[in-house]
C-alpha cells in the first residue's frame, strides 16, 4: 500500500521505521497526559511487529521524507457479526503537521485494508475529552458509541485474574 500526495507518502512501515514509531508512540502519550504510561521500547515493538509472529501493523504518513504519523493496528472478530474485523490502535499525527490531511489519509488507507479483508467493522477508542479528535472522526463517518465503555486488566492483574478466576 502507497498512498502519494504532493508532499505526503502514506506506506507499510519498516524495520528501519521502528525508532520513528516509538518516537511517535511518546508523543501521543504526551499529547493524551498518559507519557509515564510508556513502558515499552522499540526492541519489543520491532519484534512484535516484525518478529516471526506478527501482532500488529503500522502504516506511517511522511511528510516530505519526515515520518510525521502513524496508524498501528490489528485484526479482530465480531461473534455478531461472524466476521473478521480491524482495530484501529493508534492513529496520531504530530501536531505541527496536523490539518494536511495526514490523518485523513492514513485513517482512509485502514479503511482501505479492512474494505479489502471483508471487515465487517473498523472500530477504535477515543478519549472522551478529545473533542478535536471526536469531531474529526464523525466528519470521516464514524459513529462515537456513547453507552459502551473499554474494560482493562493490564500488567501482574492478568496473571492475578488467571490464577484466581475460578469457573462459575
């Protein structure tokens, strides 16, 4: 996938690409006030999106030759809908290059991507304080759910969820 525009290149990223990314990945945690929330690092974000098992894909938006965004995302499935889907993870451009279309195109590549695998849904999360973001999305035609609500068990409660659950 290549998408040119004047001064804009939308593409599959690289190996080479992965400190840019991680790069990407800190700022966005900036811009969301959650940067002490990056504990990750761009060895493990190589080889999970590079390694012999893939669990994410990234297209990259240059700007002039410059890595400005980014859109990392991965398959899912609806029981619903009996169909394989996308998660869009992230999708961030760096704010001095916003408004070019950047995150316009990168969005529309996904869409392309799901479009092409028979996706019955492509589907991501938005803060709820990110009006710019809200906004953004229902002009490209995305519907922003306001009755569903993201559940997490992250770091040691997963292993504390899979040695305590018991079956009921």
């Amino acid at each position: 996938m290549k998408h040119t525009s004047n001064s804009l290149v939308i593409r599959w990223a690289k190996p080479a690409d992965v400190s840019a990314i991680m790069d990407l990945i800190k700022a966005l945690a900036v811009y969301e006030n959650l940067a002490e929330a990056v504990t990750g690092n761009a060895e493990a974000l190589e080889a999970h999106l590079f390694g012999e098992i893939s669990y994410a894909e990234v297209l990259v938006g240059e700007w002039e030759g410059k890595i400005v965004g980014f859109a990392l995302f991965f398959s899912n499935y609806s029981t619903f809908l009996t169909q394989p889907g996308i998660y869009l993870e992230d999708l961030f451009v760096l704010p001095d290059y916003r408004r070019q279309g950047i995150g316009r195109a990168l969005l529309k590549s996904v869409a392309k991507i799901a479009n092409a695998r028979g996706a019955g849904r492509l589907e991501w999360s938005v803060l709820d304080w990110n009006q710019s973001a809200i906004v953004f999305y229902e002009k490209m035609g995305a519907d922003v759910l306001p009755d569903w609500r993201i559940c997490r068990v992250s770091g040691t409660k997963i292993a504390d969820l899979a040695d305590n659950a018991s079956p009921s």
